[in-house]
C-alpha cells in the first residue's frame, strides 16, 4: 500500500477528493498533490484489478496521491463517498454536466454534508449552455474559444499545440486554481461554493493579452499567420540549421533586435533597419532562413546562447531533460524509476515535491476508509458488499 506520508508543501492539511477521470483533471488533482494537499483519487470499481500489478502506476499525472475503488451504483458506495465528503475541503470531478447528479454525489447533496466544502467541476464546454451536453476534446474547445484559428502560418491549416491549451493550460490549471481560491474563501465566509471550470472559458482567459492587441498593429486577428507572435515577422520564429535541428527566436524589442543583427551579421544589410516594416517581412524571413541554414544548431548555440538575443534551441523531451540549464534548477527529476518534470512553481519555505508514485486503481482503499475515520468493522462491510474495492 501507498503510504500516507507527511507534507511539507504550501497545501498541507488541506484534502480533497478527486473523482477519477482523465486529462486536465488528474492534471488538477497533480497541481494540488504537488502543492502538499492530500488528494485521495476515488476510481470505478470496475477499475480495479483483483491481482495488484508490480511496481507503480503508469501515468505520472496520478502522483503523489492515493487511489480507492467505489462502486457509486451502489446505495453504500454512494454513502461511502459522501461521509469522506464530511471530512474534505474540496472534492472534483471531470463528468457531462448530470452525471454526479444522477449518480447522487452533486453538489446539493455533498454541500448538504459539508456546507464549506468547494466542489469543482471541470468540462470542455461548461456546465450550461447549447454545447453543454456535446462531446469535445481540447481541439474542439480552443477552437470555440478563438484560439486555434491563430496559431498557424500564413496561408496554411491551424495546427493543433498538442492538447496543451485547452485541457492542461485552460482546464486543468483553472481547476486548480478555482479550487484554491474556493478553500480560500471558504475559510472566511464559512460556506463551500461550485467552480465551474470550462476549457472554452479557461482557453478564452488564456487569449487575453490578444483581446488587447486585437484591432491595432500589432495583432491582425483577420490576417492568422502575419502578426508579431503567430510567426508572421522575422524576428520572432523557428528556424532550421544544417543538421535538421532548430532554433527559436524571439528578438521582439529594438535592443533585442539589435543585438540579433550583430551578432549574426545581418546588420550589415540595410533592409533589416526597418525591423517592423511588414511590407518588408517575406524578403526578410527568406534571408534569416538562408543563414541559419549555413550553421548546425550546436555552432548556432556556440554563438546565441545565454545572450539577449532571445534565444534557444528547440529541444525534444529527452533533450529538454538533459540540457544544462533544466539540470541545474531540476526541472525534471526521477522519481520510482520515472523521469517527469519537478512540482512547479517553487516555493522558498514550504517546498513542493512528488510524496508518491502513481497508485493504481484502488491500491489503498481500506487504508485511506481508516485514515479518514472509517471503523474496521464498517470497512469490512463495505468491501464484502462490493461497494468498495480493495485491489489485490
């Protein structure tokens, strides 16, 4: 079993239960744990394998919490989970809007057990609304939300920035801060509340800076693909070197610029002197390209690197783990045999750190049912009855 160990990260002594699901909220769950919460990832019971697999479980966003197995079809299981809501600060859930509801864990029947409990819900289109009931996944919510139609080349298809936006930067991370901000509050007024997260919402939240530019010359949103940041100026994109690798750069203001010219040599072409002259900016790109071209990206690094040029070389996961500079602030780490990035952000005094690998589905459920105040006799009961599952 997982054992239940002692945090030192700024959440310490909060709790919260996190109803299993995938993506942005186990990312949530992760942010929360990270941060020292007890987190306890409540999975279906049908989750749970009869014989306990060797060693940890396999997806790095489940760490550093412990995971039980409940049967939410069951009249016990349901109660179960509500007598774990009494002793919660938080509980979150990733379902279509209903589904906790109907299965009578929502927020009415939670809220009536524990009246300061923050209760977050995390979907793509929001609890309400004409999508609300669709199914989607992160490329339909960024593009709902107006991000997708910009992140692309002038003349070419959007292209899809993995899932990062719209279920880990828009969803999961607003959970989690919603989450926070609820317990905070909640300590002050007395009384729990619903977050409603939506990937749209956090996705549109996450455009905000474009909403500023949007209109002026800086930022075009009918032109994708011509702008400053969408890779429209020269100045601020990837370029490929001689070996098949790239670089980026990002010499947006004039000092920048400037030291980008001599230290490449460009600056002895008089065409590069009106730096935002959009007329101008095809020419340039071609000329930028044929240069970066004449280097490999170790000569280009040899030469760029650590200056204000605004530079760095475009690293692969492995590379990115591997480089100088994520190895001296420990960035990434192993932990159980795992690479994976560190806890994020740091703190001076209540450091954040992994407090265990990823379980698997309910690995710990007796222990965390007596953690939280469950006799044994109680426990037993529930186990033979199925309405919850101990695994192995």
């Amino acid at each position: 079993m997982t054992a239940n160990v002692t945090r030192t990260g700024p959440l310490a002594g909060y709790k919260v239960i996190e109803i299993a699901g995938i993506g942005p909220g186990p990312f949530a769950a992760m942010l929360l744990a990270d941060m020292g919460a007890e987190v306890v990832r409540v999975e279906r019971a049908q989750a749970v394998a009869s014989e306990l697999p060797d060693g940890p479980g396999a997806d790095i966003s489940a760490r550093g919490r412990r995971s039980i197995g409940i049967d939410l079809k069951q009249p016990d299981g349901v109660a179960a989970l509500l007598d774990l809501v009494e002793s919660a600060d938080a509980l979150t859930e990733g379902f279509r809007p209903g589904v906790m509801e109907r299965l009578g864990v929502g927020p009415d029947e939670c809220l009536a057990r524990n009246p300061k409990l923050v209760y977050g819900r995390m979907t793509g289109w929001g609890q309400d609304g004409p999508y609300a009931q669709a199914a989607g996944h992160d490329i339909n919510y960024i593009s709902l939300a107006g991000a997708l139609a910009h992140i692309r080349r002038e003349g070419q298809a959007p292209v899809p920035p993995l899932n990062l936006v719209g279920d880990f930067g828009g969803g999961g991370m607003f959970l989690a801060f919603g989450v926070v901000c609820g317990i905070l509050e909640a300590q002050r007024s007395g009384k729990g509340q619903v977050i409603d997260t939506a990937m749209v919402d956090g996705t549109a939240a996450l455009m905000t800076m474009f909403w500023s530019f949007r209109g002026s010359a800086f930022f075009d949103d009918n032109a994708p693909g011509t702008n400053v940041l969408d890779t429209g100026a020269p100045y601020y994109d990837v370029y490929e070197c001689s070996d098949g690798l790239y670089v980026s750069i990002g010499s947006i203001e004039p000092q920048f610029y400037a030291e980008l010219l001599e230290r490449t040599g460009l600056g002895s072409d008089p065409a590069f002197a009106a730096q935002n002259d959009r007329s101008g900016w095809p020419a340039l790109k071609q000329k930028v390209r044929d240069l970066f071209l004449t280097k490999t990206r170790a000569e280009w690094c040899e030469l760029l690197e650590m200056t204000d040029v605004c530079f760095a070389p475009v690293l692969s996961m492995g590379d990115a783990a591997a480089h100088p500079h994520n190895q001296a602030r420990g960035t990434f780490v192993e932990y159980a045999g795992r690479l994976q990035p560190a806890p994020a952000p740091r703190f001076s005094r209540t450091k954040a750190e992994i407090d265990a690998p990823p379980p698997h589905p309910g690995q710990d459920t007796r222990d965390v049912l007596a953690d939280w105040g469950f006799a044994a006799d109680r426990i037993d009961a529930l186990v033979a009855s199925g309405a919850v599952v101990q695994a192995g």
